[in-house]
C-alpha cells in the first residue's frame, strides 16, 4: 500500500470521524471502500454507456428474439 495526503474541510471530517468510530473502521478503510465503489459505479456506467451505444449503431431487429421466447414458453408449459 502507498501513503497519500488527502485533503478535507473540517466539517466533512468531523462527520467521517463520527462514522468511523460507530463503525469500527479506520479512516483508510473507508476512503478505500469509497473508492472502491466508486470505480465499481464509474466502470458499470461506462459499460452500460457502451451497451445503449451499441444497440443504437446496430437496433434489434423484429423477430430477433422469437427463437428465444418461443423456447422460454415451451419451458414454462413443461413445468405447469
């Protein structure tokens, strides 16, 4: 691991240390779960960005699914 220096208004670290301490965390274990979940947001959202893209350079065509739906319907007759 690597030492950073971070800086905070006082009041926003006065509310971290208050959180920390109910939690039983450090504050590097903290800023290391925000983190964290903040590039796992970034990375979901570029993903979906690339989806909504990709559908709209090449659309679903009519019908494309009926395969897949027709075969989803037989299993659910087969299991009633």
């Amino acid at each position: 691991m690597k030492t950073i220096s971070v800086t905070l208004d006082e009041d926003l670290l006065q509310r971290v240390d208050r959180e920390v301490r109910s939690a039983k965390q450090t504050r590097s274990e903290l800023f290391r779960i925000v983190l964290r979940d903040w590039l796992a947001t970034r990375r979901r959202r570029k993903l979906a960005a690339e989806d909504r893209a990709g559908y709209e350079r090449h659309p679903v065509g009519a019908g494309e699914f009926a395969g897949l739906i027709a075969a989803q319907a037989l299993d659910d007759e087969e299991e009633s």
